[in-house]
C-alpha cells in the first residue's frame, strides 16, 4: 500500500470527523431536496408497493402561482412581515444587547428573562400560544393591544398624524408598536449574538478615543458599530431563516393546511414550498449584498 | 440660580441614565414574562370566572379543576417521563456527533472543506417544509440505498411512529437545527491554540486522542449548552414529532390536540355548548403543564446556559 503524506492523512482524517455529516448529506438531504424537486413537477400515485410517479413538468407551480385562490396573497403577506420585521428585530436586538452590556444591578436575573423567548417561541408553545390568550378568545385583543390599553396609554397614532407626519410611516410605527410582543419574541438569539460581539471589543478603544475628546455619541458610531457590523449580516441573515420559517408565517400555516390533506397532496406541497424557498433565497442574496456593502471588517 | 457643581451634575446624569434604563428594561421584561403570568393565573380560573367582566387578570374562584382534567387527558407524568428520556437522549446523541463534524471543520484542512462547510449553513437555511414530504417518505419506505431490501421486503422498512427517524437524523447531524449546533461547536475549536494539539502530538497521542482527551474536556461547558439546546428544542418539537410519532406518548403530541381531544370528549359525554374561550383556557393550563418542567430546568442551569454561550462565540 502506498504510503500517505502528513497532508494526506490529515485530510483523511478530517474527512472521517465530518463523515456523519457526508453520510447524512447523502442519505437524507440531498435525497431530500432532489425528490421534493421531482415531487413538485410529478403526479403522485400511490400503490401497494409504494407509490410511482408520473411527471407533468411545470403544472403544479402553475397551478399554484395562477389557479390557487390564497397562495400569492400569503405570499405578499410573508414577504411583507418579513421586510418590516427585519430591520425592527435587527434594531431591538441591538438596543437591548447595548443595554444589557452595562452594569447595573439585577442585571443577571434580566439575561434570564430575556433568553426565555429563545426556548417558548419555538415549537408546539409558539403554535399553541397564538390561541391560547383568553382575552383572544372573547374580545379579539391581542396581548399587547391589552397591555396599552389597560396601562391607559395615549394614542399613538392619533398624536403622530396631528404632527403632519405622514401617514405611510404613521402605519409604520403603529404595525411596530402592536407587533412588539412578536419582535421581542424573534429576538432572543440575535441579543445573544449582538451582545457577544459588544463584549468582545477592546475597552482600551474606548478609552484611547476618549482621551481624544470623544463623546458616547462619538464611540457608539465611530468604535461599536463599525465592530459589531459583521454580525450585522449574521443575524439579519439568522432572522430573515426565522421569520420566513415561523409558524406565524402566512405561507407556513397554508403549507400546513395542505400537509393536513392526504398524501397526494405531496406535489401541491412541495412546489409550495420549492417557490417559497426560491424567493427566501432571493431575499437572502440581496440583502446580503447590500449589508457585505456596508459591514466592517478589523483584518 | 444655584449653578450645580460638576460633581453633582454628573451624579444627576448618570442617575437620570440608570433611571431610564431601569424603565426600559424591566418594562420589556414584564412584556416577556406576562403571557407566562397571564397564563400561570389562568391556569386556576374556574370556567366561570372567563365570561365574568370584573375578572380581569385574578381569578376570583381558585379551582385545579383544570388542571386535573388537563392531567388526566393528557397522561401527564407517563408522557412527561417519555418526553424527558426521548429527548435528552436524542440531544446527547445529535451533540455527540455535531462535536465530530464541528471538530473536523475548525481542526482539519481537506480538499471541498469549503463546499462542505456550505452545505451545513444549507441545511439550515432550507425550511424543514420543503423536505419533510421526502423525508416522510423515506422513512415510511427505508431502505439504504437497496442493501436493506436483500432481507426485507421490497418496499423497505416502515420507521414512521418509531423513534428511529429521530436516532436516524441525529446521527448523521440533520436533527432540529444541527447546522447551528456545528457552526457554533467550529467557533469554539478554532479558538483553541494549536500548540496544544502539537504538544499531544510531540507526547505520541494521534487525532483520536487527542480529540477526547484534550479537546472534549476542553469542551465540556460547551458540550452541556448544546445538549440543553437540543433538549428543549426536542422537547417542544411539534413539526417534525407529528411527522415522525404521531401517535407518540410526547407531551408536544398532547398538548397539540389537547383542546381538541377534551372537547370532542365533551360533546361525546353530552355537552353542547362549547366554548372557544374554554378551550383557550385548557390551552393555557397545558402550556403551562409543559413550560414548567423546562422552566425548572432552565433556572437551574441558566447560569451555565446564559454565560456559556456568551463565552463560545455564536458567531465571528
């Protein structure tokens, strides 16, 4: 037997160390896609020994784009909530993590708090917790609609318009305000990220640009966010795979309710979920084409 | 106008700075923790007291009538006690070989690492919905690429409603958000220094050894989140669970019909008015039932969840 080089061992070994992935890839991933691609552009038909296939090209992702009666709307829909959420989710994340950097007292049992959205926004408690507020049941109030309401706030939205500030970003700010309870729900990974990466610039920074006569307002733009800019990208991108994957997600609960039929649904369903994954990718790319743009890199 | 010394105005400042953030903060966590308490309050209401209008938050009549039902229909203890070995077995097994993979990425330099690499961000980045028809499919008819079939019957082996979809999928890393668990495992050996690894080489160890003798131990704090990870992830899986186990013994089975089971249970027994605020209390009762356990979990390691993960760097 010939001999190995160092490297050749080396790559060897690495190979066996992510061979579970590799077996993985093979056996259920990539099976996986290909087929719901062969899926989404055949008939399904089952039989006793399984079920056989009969191809009819483009016709289901026709049949969904032009025939179905709700799949665009929830698409737009989902588009949409993701677009506004984004930007809010990234902010908040980074807001609080800047918050929570500080010391102050109590400090430890709040990052507690905060974490818990990370573990009871997912799963069966984030499907069931959409029905599960009584108020819901009985009024149609959300939970934060009740929280303003019985904290007695003003209206927002009243107060802005009379400031002449239009409309457009009235309903902005208004969708923003009711939907926090969600925003603050999508967060908790991000302030994780967002929160590392403040504790993992130098003070010595700080401290040097001080001397030079720079104010908070001055290091925030010049030192932090510079720094923190690459898991700009990370967590934008980390956010737009949640909230296009959530179950709160319009074309999510409509591929839910396809998923409920029979089994020769299968088609419908996967070409449902091809085009969505098409238009999630699209997203992806450009917005991270936009942000790489702007993100700092220290090396 | 007495003018304020610096001293005194700087004191104001950084009070009036600690008063905000006081506000903001806790205002936000009572956000976060009301639906728990909402939820934890209703869990005692009698269904009176729901379509009472002076019961806004406290219930007036404290009952744990719910409570039992909701136990009851449920199979409370034997399917918590099934929840909690199923999933902490399949989170130790997914972090068991999530370290392999992240280890062979942070540690080793082989041709295609790269390509590799972005198949794992792949699969994290495919929704589960876009896969879970195939997936259903091969495991109702498993076969391993035709070997199986030489012993069994043609149409292969029917997994569905046994654990070995899950073994199967965390095995080989396609469990529950496994593509995040091996980006995190790679962040944290590659911050370990080489020479360690070249030390263990020098003293004869070879790359197996020195994986569980020098790094794992290295590892351990970050091994124990991941397996919390996966655990509560596990725990209150429902997409992938009502795929694979729909008939299971789990406690996020029950919970996802339990208003339903209890109430078609009601109409069996004679009732005819059904309520959707009822049904959203029993909801509530269960939800709670299933958050307790974790929540006890959880604040006994959070100190170990909270500062292990800051210290392993998610991302960089």
């Amino acid at each position: 037997m010939k001999k190995l080089t160092e490297r050749g061992r080396r790559s060897l070994t690495g190979y066996a160390f992510i061979s579970p992935f590799i077996v993985g890839f093979f056996l259920i991933f990539s099976y996986a896609v290909l087929t719901s691609v062969l899926f989404a552009t055949s008939e399904i038909t089952i039989n006793k020994s399984g079920y056989a296939l009969s191809s009819v090209g483009i016709d289901y992702f026709k049949e969904i784009l032009l025939v179905h009666p709700t799949y665009n709307r929830s698409l737009v829909n989902s588009i949409r909530s993701t677009v506004v959420n984004v930007p809010l989710v990234v902010l908040f994340s980074f807001f609080m993590a800047i918050m929570l950097n500080q010391e102050f007292k109590g400090r430890s049992l709040i990052r507690v708090l905060f974490f818990t959205p990370v573990i009871l926004s997912t799963g069966v408690l984030q499907k069931i917790d959409n029905f599960a507020d009584i108020q819901n049941g009985l009024s149609g109030s959300s939970v934060s609609t009740t929280i303003t309401q019985s904290a007695g706030i003003f209206d927002l939205s009243t107060f802005l318009l009379s400031l002449d500030i239009a409309p457009q970003v009235v309903i902005y700010i208004n969708n923003a305000v009711e939907s926090i309870y969600e925003i603050i729900n999508m967060s908790g990974i991000q302030m994780l990220v967002f929160l590392m990466a403040l504790q993992s610039i130098s003070p010595s920074l700080y401290e040097a640009s001080s001397m030079e006569g720079a104010t908070t307002w001055d290091n925030m733009w010049k030192i932090t966010f510079p720094l923190v800019s690459p898991y700009l990208l990370t967590v934008s991108v980390y956010t737009i795979i949640d909230s296009f994957t959530s179950y709160n997600n319009p074309v999510m609960q409509e591929i839910q309710r396809v998923s409920q039929g029979s089994l020769l649904n299968y088609s419908q369903l996967s070409a449902m979920a091809l085009i969505y994954f098409a238009i999630m990718a699209l997203l992806l790319v450009i917005i991270t084409f936009i942000l790489s743009k702007t993100v700092f890199y220290q090396d | 106008m007495k003018k304020l010394s610096y001293n005194s105005s700087a004191k104001l400042k950084s009070f009036l700075i600690a008063a905000f953030r006081y506000v903001i903060v806790f205002g936000i966590a009572f956000y976060i923790i009301y639906p728990l308490l909402l939820k934890s309050l209703y869990m005692f209401m009698a269904e009176e007291n729901i379509y009472d209008i002076t019961v806004v938050m406290i219930p007036k009549i404290f009952t744990t009538d719910n409570v039992k039902l909701v136990m009851e229909e449920m199979n409370y203890f034997k399917s918590l006690f099934n929840t909690l070995i199923f999933s902490i077995f399949l989170a130790a097994l997914q972090t068991v070989f999530c370290c392999f993979v992240g280890y062979g990425f942070a540690r080793f330099e082989f041709p295609l690492k790269k390509f590799w690499f972005a198949m794992v961000m792949l699969t994290l980045l495919i929704p589960p919905q876009v896969i879970i028809a195939p997936l259903y499919m091969k495991f109702r008819f498993f076969d391993f690429y035709g070997f199986l079939s030489v012993f069994l019957p043609k149409s292969g082996l029917n997994l569905i409603n046994t654990p070995w979809p899950f073994v199967i999928s965390a095995v080989t890393c396609m469990g529950l958000r496994n593509g995040l668990f091996i980006y995190i495992i790679r962040q944290f050996f590659r911050g370990i220094p080489k020479e360690l690894e070249e030390a263990a080489h020098i003293d004869g160890a070879n790359h197996a050894s020195t994986y569980f003798r020098i790094m794992l131990p290295n590892a351990k704090s970050l091994a124990i989140t991941i397996t919390l990870f996966g655990f509560v992830w596990q725990y209150i899986d429902i997409f992938y669970t009502s795929w694979y186990m729909p008939n299971a013994d789990l406690l996020s089975v029950k919970l996802n019909s339990l208003s339903i089971n209890i109430l078609s249970h009601m109409i069996a027994g004679g009732t005819s008015t059904i309520n959707d605020a009822y049904s959203n209390l029993l909801d509530a009762t269960g939800c709670m039932l299933v958050i307790f356990p974790i929540l006890i979990i959880y604040f006994i390691l959070q100190k170990q969840f909270t500062e292990s993960i800051e210290r392993s760097g998610i991302v960089g």
